[in-house]
C-alpha cells in the first residue's frame, strides 16, 4: 500500500469524525486533525481504534502522541505496515 | 482499591452525586445503586406537580456509577486525582423512574485506550425492570497533585 492509497483509507475514516466539509474535500498531508479538521481528543482515540483495525496494526502510546495531522499518521501507519511485511 | 476510596475520589458536590454505594468494581465493569429521593432539587420542575427523574440525570447517574467509578479504579495506580469528561453518549430510555425508585447501575468496558474509556452501561429498577440501557465514552483527564 502507497502513501496516496493510505491518505485515501485515512479520508474514509475520519470523515463522520469532522463538520468542516470544506477541509474534508482537502484532505492532504498538510492537513491537521485539531486545527484543519476540529477534531476533539475523544474522537481522535476513536480515529486511532479505526486505523487499528482497517491497516490490522496496533498504535502504542508513543505513536498515537504524534498521530496529529495527516502526514505523520501515514508515515507511522507506512512504517508500521513495513515493519509487518518484514517479519 | 477499595469502593469506599473511588467514592470518596468521586469530584461531585452533594446536589449532583448520584451515586449511594458502588456494589463491585474490577477492570471489566462497576455495579452501584442509586435512589431518587422524593425532595431531590429536579422533582419540583420536572414536570409541574407530575414529578419524573428527567432522562438527563439518569444519564449522569449511569454515567456516574458506570464509566467514572470505574475510570477511577482504572487509573487506581496512578497517583493523581482523575476526573472524566463525557464525550459522547446514545443511551435508550425505557421506562419512567419515579420519586423514591432506587435504581441499580451496571457497566461493561468496551475498550479504555488512550485515556478514553467506552462502556455499554444499562440500568434496572427494583423489579428488576430494563429502565434505560446504552453506550457512554468519555475521557480521563489526570490532575497533578497539588
């Protein structure tokens, strides 16, 4: 799975999560969950949960604390499906 | 942790606290009563001489007993004050709880990650009646001490 194909399963999962349509249909790596989005830490958990289970991945304490914004989500969901493919 | 310590760990004043005893608590869920006594402060305007425990206090009553309690003897190994923020609720409303009903409280943790703790939490009358039953989330929120 590509960058382009995890940004899109990330637009899928956060959409119920966030009212601003306007920075939804603008999803990009720039984008940030609290400030683009106005996603609340609540919702965020439960962003995280929906990752888990669409990538099959388990997100630690450390990384859930970087998982603000798009581009640092892919890069750990990248690295994480990486790191399964090596095993 | 003892039900004693999480009850007097709960942060709500005297008008607000719904709940009397906590019966069990471990890591998968909390069980407690509550009774509705006929001079509580929401029986005068709820509604105009027909007095009903508005839908919202039962809410904070499952609330209460189901996800607080439990949240505090979740984090029991942590030496901070605790306080929980509801984030989000669906809770389905039964049958009329009536002044002088004592009510018993049970949850089922669904997931506590990330300081998030989900619970399915329903609650019964004394005749063992299904009164309102539903799912309630919220967030634990650690306070330094001092």
């Amino acid at each position: 799975m590509n960058k382009e194909q995890i940004i899109d399963a990330l637009k899928t999962i956060v959409q119920p999560y966030s009212e601003e349509t306007s920075a939804l249909a603008h999803i990009d790596e720039n984008t940030d969950f609290i400030n683009d989005l106005k996603i609340n830490s609540a919702n965020l958990v439960d962003i995280i949960l929906d990752i888990e289970e669409k990538f099959n991945i388990e997100i630690d304490n450390d990384s859930m604390a970087k998982m603000l914004n798009v581009k640092a989500t892919t890069d750990i969901i990248a690295a994480k499906l990486e790191a399964r493919a090596g095993q | 942790m003892t039900k004693h310590e999480i009850l007097a760990k709960l942060p709500y004043g005297k008008s607000f606290l719904f709940v009397d005893e906590l019966l069990h608590v471990d890591e998968n869920g909390a069980k407690g009563t509550f009774t509705y006594i006929e001079n509580l402060f929401f029986y005068e305007g709820h509604f105009k001489n027909h007095p009903v425990t508005p839908a919202v206090i039962l809410a904070e009553t499952m609330a209460q007993i189901g996800l607080v309690c439990l949240g505090i003897y979740l984090v029991k190994d942590i030496d901070q004050d605790v306080s929980v923020a509801m984030t989000s609720n669906a809770i389905d409303f039964l049958k009329p709880v009536y002044p002088d009903e004592k009510v018993t409280v049970t949850s089922e943790k669904i997931y506590f990650r990330f300081n998030k703790l989900s619970c399915k939490v329903k609650m019964v009358n004394m005749a063992g009646e299904l009164v309102c039953k539903g799912n309630i989330s919220g967030m634990l929120i650690s306070k330094e001490n001092g």
